[in-house]
C-alpha cells in the first residue's frame, strides 16, 4: 500500500503508450517518482501491455536498486534513475521508440522548430544528443545514456524545465514532465512534431525555420505570465 499510488500512475501512463501508437510490443516504458520517498515505479522489463497491471509496476530507488516487486524493471530504469536524481523537479519520466521520433535520432538530427505546434511546447529546436562514446558503451550502458542527456543539455545551456524532450542520438526519445501523465503527452506531442517536420522537408527541401516572433507569441500564450490558452 505504500507504494501503490505511484504504481497506479506508473500503469495508467505506460497503458496509454499503445493507446496514443508510440510503441509495438514492448518497446517501451514510464516511471512515476515519489520524492519523499525517494522511489520511483517503472514497467518491468519486456512485460506485454495487456498483461500489466498497478501491482506489476516494480518499485526502485534513485541508484536504480529493486525495492520492491518480483519482476525485473526495465533496462532503462537505470537512466530513469540518472535523471530522477540529477534534476529535481521532474515526477514523471517515458521512453518510446515512436517511429517518427526514433527516426530523427537515428538521423542524429535536432528537429527544426518549422511551424506553430512545435512552438507552442518549444522555443527552441528539439535537441539530438550526440551518439556515445565507445567508451561509454563500453561501461555501464544504461546509466551512461542519463549522462548523454544530461550533457546535451548542458552543452547547449537548455533548461530541462523548459524542453521536456531529447532525441538520444542513434537511440530514440525519451520525454519527461511533472507528472508520468505529462511525460506520455510530451511523447504524443514529439512524436507529432516529428512526423510534420519530416513531411515538411519533403514538400520543401528549402523550408524556412519559424519567425521569432511567432515561435515567442505561440509559446506564450500557452505558459506565459499571461497565458490565455485553455479555461
């Protein structure tokens, strides 16, 4: 019982990866953290949607140590707990291999910020980590991709506050928000973006990257100080 809140959330968000398309099988996963308890809930590793249920969600630490649960969590629960423990004010945290997405990382290209759905969720362009070391491969693989993330974002100076979503380089997207809910929206929305990019490119090789202006007037009037998007 002390842990089932974050294993419902952790389950009704990894329910909705195959409901929304960004996953096929198993190919995928959410966490949900409590940090007062300083746990966090993830799927357990290559387990079908339809056989997942709240108490199946396996409870680790941010070390990525097994608390509680008879099933292996994730391979990438190790990344998750990276991120968890590095920045603070995430609560939620997913990873997809969404078929737009992925594709842009394994392009190992930032996603231009074209047009104004992108904007409304990003100012900038949707960040490509470059691939890892050999060196890093070679260590321990899943916690080294946390440290990919992470120094992406401080080459680039982003807040992770404010861009809630890379592209691992070769690899594919992981999302993260304040809540496991919001990080499954940030997957939806990147998967989107991503797919219109592409279409984009193709009917015009020569696109133009968003006016400053718009991309400043659509993102502002969503979270903004003035802010007069939704009820």
């Amino acid at each position: 019982m002390k842990y089932e809140h974050i294993q419902q959330e952790a389950y009704e968000a990894n329910m909705q990866l195959p409901k929304l398309g960004l996953v096929l099988f198993t190919f995928g996963n959410v966490s949900a953290v409590d940090r007062g308890l300083g746990v966090f809930a993830i799927k357990p590793s290559g387990v079908p949607y339809e056989e997942l249920s709240p108490d199946k969600m396996v409870i680790v630490d941010l070390d990525g140590n097994v608390v509680e649960g008879m099933l292996r969590p994730s391979s990438d629960t190790k990344t998750h707990a990276v991120l968890y423990k590095h920045w603070h004010k995430i609560g939620g945290i997913a990873h997809t291999h969404s078929v737009y997405a992925t594709a842009w990382a394994q392009s190992q290209r930032d996603i231009p910020i074209f047009g104004t759905t992108h904007a409304d969720h990003n100012t900038v362009d949707i960040p490509c980590a470059a691939p890892m070391s050999d060196e890093m491969i070679g260590g321990n693989y899943e916690y080294e991709t946390g440290f990919q993330i992470m120094n992406c974002f401080n080459e680039r100076k982003l807040d992770y506050n404010e861009v809630e979503m890379i592209l691992v380089g070769n690899h594919a997207p992981f999302t993260w928000g304040k809540n496991a809910a919001k990080a499954v929206y940030n997957s939806a929305v990147l998967e989107q973006v991503a797919h219109m990019a592409l279409l984009t490119e193709q009917i015009n090789g020569n696109a133009a990257r968003l006016k400053d202006a718009l991309i400043k007037k659509h993102f502002e009037r969503k979270h903004g100080p003035d802010s007069y998007y939704g009820q």
